[in-house]
C-alpha cells in the first residue's frame, strides 16, 4: 500500500491560471449575543429598582446586571436590587425595596400613616399587609412587619403610588385610619385616635369616605364616640 510520501509525489501539479490578485483584507467579527437594543435598554432601566426578574424578558441577564454593576451603569441597593447610577433616592426608598422585594403587599398601618403624614409615626419596619392564605415572604432587608387581611378588607381602599418609577399599592388616608381602630390593640388606641385627629384636621378630609372605610372594617361602632366628639 503506498505512503502518504508516493501519493503525493504521484499527483498531478496543476499551473496557476494566472498571477495572484488582491481581493481585501479579511477581518474575523465575533457574533454578540443577546445583544440589547438601545431603546429596549433605556426602557428596562427606567423602572427604578430593577430586580433581574423584571428585566429578563429585555434581555438582562443576571451576568450582564453584575457586569453593568461593575462598570458603572448601575448600583446595587440590596440584595437583587438595583437602580441606575446617579438615579434620584427619595424618602420613600425603603417603600420602594419593599414593594420589589414583595410585589403582593400593600403598605398599611404605621407605614401608610407616615407616608400620609398623619401623626408623628415613623416605623423603622414597613408594615405590608397580605393576603391570610399568601406565602410567607423571605426577605433580608427592609425589616417587614406583616399583617394579614382577608376579602374587601384586603382589597378596599387601596391605592397605587409611582414612586422612584415603582408601582408601590398603598391604602388610602381613610383606609388607613381605619384599619388603625381595627388593630387598635396591636399598634395603640392612642396612635389610632392621633390618626383620626390629625385626619379631621387635614383640608383633604372626607367624613364619607372614612365611613365607608369603617364599614368595611367593621369598627364603626368603636369610631363612632370619637368621631363625635372630635367634630
């Protein structure tokens, strides 16, 4: 059997049709993947807190959330949590990680009377309330203090604030009141009754709407007396 060797000296050599011509230069450009349009980019990061869940259908992975970390274009709030370099922090931001951190919960009690400013509260937990049958949340950072509502008592009165550019739900100023006489003896009578005075007080007062917000809560009896003698 013949060697590599005699084959190819058994070849036949074919002469050059002609001199050689000079066609260009040849440049290798790698393909870059996942590869995020401009406008789908600016649209992801103006959502504020962005959490890699949020922005995965944009093309955002994980990987590419750390190395835009270490780059520059975004900083790391928390755990999961980021926001775009130089993006403006307000007094809420402790509202705004929460509302990430559990997309389900509605800013209540204490938390709601800040925000409202209604009385001297300021809770160093965000107070969310969640549904009875709703899974536990485990979360790291903010401290949270759960309650738990049921029915229209969960659902009623709430509303939906953007702030820092996330949607944070949080129950309204006569909602608020009244879920204070309904945990009266969790967070105070004295709380309650400076959440029902400062309310009075305030020119966005709504004696109607706060009735309703007491039905539903089923405390308008125990309101009754201090409403009165408050008007």
């Amino acid at each position: 059997m013949p060697n590599a060797e005699a084959i190819l000296k058994s070849a036949p050599v074919r002469e050059s049709a002609g001199p050689l011509r000079y066609v260009g230069i040849y440049s290798y450009l790698p393909m870059v993947r996942n590869a995020i349009p401009p406008a789908r980019r600016v649209s992801a990061m103006q959502r504020g807190v962005v959490r890699p869940r949020d922005v995965e259908g944009n093309g955002f992975s994980r990987t590419r959330l750390e190395r835009m970390t270490r780059t520059g274009e975004l900083e790391r709030v928390g755990r999961g949590l980021y926001v775009p370099k130089g993006a403006a922090i307000t007094e809420h931001h402790t509202l705004v990680e929460a509302a990430a951190r559990v997309p389900h919960g509605i800013v209540c009690l204490l938390t709601a009377l800040r925000f409202h400013e209604l009385g001297t509260q300021n809770p160093h937990e965000v107070w969310l309330a969640v549904d009875r049958k709703a899974r536990r949340p485990v979360v790291d950072w903010p401290p949270i203090r759960l309650v738990r509502f049921s029915g229209e008592a969960l659902t009623f009165g709430v509303q939906t604030h953007e702030l820092e550019g996330v949607p944070v739900r949080i129950t309204s100023r006569e909602k608020t009141v009244a879920d204070c006489f309904k945990y009266r003896n969790k967070i105070g009578l004295d709380i309650a009754l400076e959440a029902l005075r400062e309310y009075l007080r305030s020119k966005r007062r709504s004696v109607d709407d706060l009735a309703r917000a007491a039905r539903v809560c089923r405390v308008s009896r125990v309101m009754q007396p201090y409403l009165e003698s408050m008007a």
